[in-house]
C-alpha cells in the first residue's frame, strides 16, 4: 500500500504518531536501534530528516539501517534538493508556505521534482507551517513566524494548502520549542480544513499530545522524545495517549 493511501486508512480509526529521526543527530547503528524500540512502542511511521548537516551519505546509510530494522513505512522529511532519500517509502513534498525566500517555496522543489520522479518515490504533498517559536528550522527557513495568538494568520495559511490541493498541512513549532504549538490555534485550524493535521515540535507530554489531539490535531510527530537514551516508557506512554483517540466524525 501507498504511504498516503496508509495514512488515509488509519486516519479513518484513530489518530497516528510519527517518530521523526535527524540523521545528524546519532550515528547510524543508534538511528536503527531507536527506530527498532520505536516501533516495539506503536509509532506509525518513521521521518527521516533535519535542517542542518544532512548528507546524501548520512541519509542513504541511516535509512537502510532504519528499513533493515523495522518494517514500518519511513517518510524522508527534506530540508532541501541537496540530498534525497531514494530507499525511504515516500517523501513529504513539501513547501514552507511563510518562508520570506522563494527558494523554500518552490525553489528547492522544482530542483527536486525530476529527481523524485525518475526514483518513482511517493510524494506526498504538504504545506508546512512555522509557528513562533520555530527554533532552528524557523531560521534556517527564513520563515515570517506566526505568533501564538495569531490564529487567523495560521488558519489562512492552511485554507491555503487545502486549496492548493495539499495532502497535508504540518503546524510546526520546531524541534525542541519550549512549548508546542497552542491548541487554539490547532483548533482554529481544524475547524477551517477537511485535510489531515499534523502538529510537532516540543511535543514531550503525552498529556499535551492528547489535548492537542483533542483540538484536532490527526498526527501528531515527536522527535526529542527519543533523543534521550531510556525513551521507551514515555514513548509508550504518548503513543497510547494519541493512538487510543479515534478521528472526529
Ligand atoms: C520537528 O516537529 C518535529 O520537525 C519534532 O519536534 O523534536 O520537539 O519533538 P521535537
């Protein structure tokens, strides 16, 4: 089955977790291990990707070592045309809708697109999303973050996506944020899109994961949380917490 056509299907039961894994962060043997206990906890997919010091070495190695590990789908999560994950299921085809550059726009995709298309990788489109904080990816993206509190702004964006005929629309934070982006705004959002929602960045509590979930969130992706050596109970934990919501009727 197509990565899309899996997320479409789950999505029609209960709300998904994604665990996202930067090929910078560890090396490849620790990449395959947390990918392994990842899915012993129930995650639904693996995300291979990062906004800095991702190679095309460092990416091929770290997703044949997370393929030869488990057998769940693995979703290459670009930061650009630099370097492209051939052996993943799919890649997020993506664009950062309130980059001040062009080239996030549309720049590094039209790079990209012959590339992806030659490979017969899935794409699966998304319009991607900086909310204030937006950490590292805000910055190297050069994005006009939107304020917590600005919901109007947020929901535009994704009324956005949708009319583009997006697949997806990712509220994103950043990885490490203090604070995950606020409910209000994943509500707001909700309510204005049929698309699925995805929402990351400073998700560690599977408390804050569910009421996110609550607002109306659909997927809900983690990376930190397995950054940290003995991850497998709270990993569980936040797995449960949203995989236990079905999806709104
Ligand atoms: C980053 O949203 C993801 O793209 C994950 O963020 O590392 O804070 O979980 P965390």
């Amino acid at each position: 089955m197509k990565v899309r056509a899996y997320i479409e299907k789950t999505l029609k039961q209960r709300k998904m977790h994604m665990t996202l894994l930067d090929p910078a962060k560890q090396p490849v043997s620790i990449a395959g291990a947390i990918a392994e206990k990842a899915a012993a906890a129930g995650t639904d997919a693996v995300m291979v990707g990062g906004s800095t010091g991702i190679t095309q070495e460092n990416l091929d190695m770290t997703v044949d070592e997370i393929k030869r590990r488990c057998s769940l789908p693995v979703i290459y999560f670009p930061s650009g045309a630099n370097a492209i994950a051939q052996r993943c299921d799919a890649i997020y085809f993506m664009s950062m809708l309130n980059s001040r550059n062009v080239r996030n726009l549309i720049g590094e995709q039209w790079k990209g697109a012959p590339l992806i298309k030659r490979l017969g990788l899935e794409p699966i489109s998304m319009g991607y999303i900086i909310v204030e904080p937006g950490m590292r990816v805000g910055e190297v993206g050069e994005a006009d973050v939107i304020k917590r509190g600005d919901n109007n702004r947020a929901v535009g964006y994704a009324i956005a996506a949708e009319f583009f005929g997006m697949a997806l629309v990712y509220l994103e934070a950043g990885s490490g944020s203090p604070q995950p982006v606020p409910e209000d705004m994943v509500s707001s959002v909700r309510k204005n899109i049929a698309i699925p929602l995805v929402v990351g960045g400073g998700i560690t509590d599977p408390e804050i994961a569910r009421r996110l979930c609550r607002s109306g969130a659909d997927i809900v992706v983690t990376g930190t949380l397995v950054e940290n050596g003995d991850f497998m109970d709270p990993l569980r934990e936040m797995v449960a917490a949203i995989q236990s919501l079905e999806i709104r009727s």
